[in-house]
C-alpha cells in the first residue's frame, strides 16, 4: 500500500514509513533496489516493470518518491515523470532518476536527481533519504 502506514513497530516510535515505487524493466535490478531499499530503510518499496504498471499502481495510492530508470520501454523516464506530475495529487512527488546515460538538460529543468549506472547502494540511499525527508 502507497503512502504513510504510521509506526512499524513499538521500538521505532514515530518512524513514518514512506512508500517509494520503483520503476525498472530489469526485474532483477529492480528487485533487488525494492530488497535494499526494505532493508536499509524504514521505508517500503514497490516495483512496476513498466510505465504502465506504474501509471495503474499509482491509482491506488500515492507514492513519496519515484525512483525510474531512464530507459523504459513505451516512454521513458522523463516522459512518465511529466505524465506522472500533471497529476494534482503527484505534482510535489520528487523523482530520482537512474541510468547509465541520460539527458542531463532536460533532467535539469526538470529538477530532477540524477544517478548514474552503475551506482554504489549507500550513495543510491543516501539520495533516497535526501529526497524523501
């Protein structure tokens, strides 16, 4: 389920867990980004496998963060964020994209994080935290 859940557990207090959706057509990539992100964060990961899986799962609840590939087959990561963010509901979500090659230009005027492939988990989380917070 997207959004806040509340408290995890008794130990962790007032930890919110946020919902993040991974997009990724690799399905071996992108699960295991949803495995760490699961693990090493307090927060819960859901994979789409392409752009249209993530257009149907966004529907049901709202995600906190977006994390694409740029590469996508149908539309690629740029094109679903600006399909994504004329929603009203999803405009505020900020997105972080990942690829080996991406357009820098249009990522920027976009305001969008960037992270390139192949990437270092603990840099890849850190950037989900700064964005997430």
């Amino acid at each position: 389920m997207f959004g806040a859940r509340g408290p995890t557990s008794p130990s962790e207090g007032n930890t919110i867990v946020k919902t993040i959706l991974v997009v990724e057509d690799d399905y071996m990539i992108g699960s295991l980004l949803v495995e760490t992100i699961t693990q090493e964060t307090p927060h819960h990961a859901l994979l789409a496998t392409n752009s249209s899986q993530a257009l149907q799962m966004v529907h049901e609840c709202k995600p906190s963060l977006f994390l694409f590939d740029y590469r996508l087959p149908h539309i690629n990561g740029l094109e679903l964020y600006d399909l994504l963010h004329t929603t009203k509901e999803l405009e505020e979500v900020p997105v972080l994209l990942i690829s080996a090659s991406f357009p820098f230009e249009e990522a920027s005027k976009r305001n969008i994080m960037l992270i390139q492939k192949p990437f270092e988990l603990d840099d890849l989380l850190r950037n989900i935290e700064r964005l997430i917070a």
